[in-house]
C-alpha cells in the first residue's frame, strides 16, 4: 500500500444482544495525494458506499435460511 494512494478501511464484528453489530471505518482522507476538493469528493462517495454495502450487508444476514416466495431457501455460500 503506497502512502498517500489508499485509505485504511477497519471493520468491527461484535455481538449486540442475539444480533450482530458491524462498524466500519476508514481513515486517511486526509493523507490522499489529491487537492483537498477532490480528497473531500472522495470521503463522501466513500461514506455513501459503505451504507449502500452495509445495507446490502444485512439485507443478505437477514435472509439466510430465509425461503423466497418461489420456494427457494437462501443459504450462505
């Protein structure tokens, strides 16, 4: 990883009650070797992602095991 090219992205697994509890975080915006606009353009696409990922993260946590109306059971692969 080349310093000033790449963020860090950490993620943070931990029990909450019978859920799971998944925090996200990425860090070294501020190090990107882009002028401070397009460095500011790329932390909100960023956070923008990772609730759509997150989102999509859940969406599939919930239905495992689920069946679909078609009769088909979503397992993890």
């Amino acid at each position: 990883m080349a310093l000033g090219n790449s963020t860090l992205v950490e993620f943070y697994v931990r029990p909450v009650g019978d859920e799971v509890g998944v925090t996200v975080v990425e860090s070294g915006f501020s190090s990107l070797d882009l002028p401070e606009a397009l460095r500011e353009d790329q932390w909100k696409a960023s956070t923008g992602g990772w609730q759509y990922e997150l989102a999509g993260l859940r969406t599939r946590a919930e239905l495992d095991g689920a069946l679909l109306a078609d009769g088909t059971k979503v397992t993890r692969e």
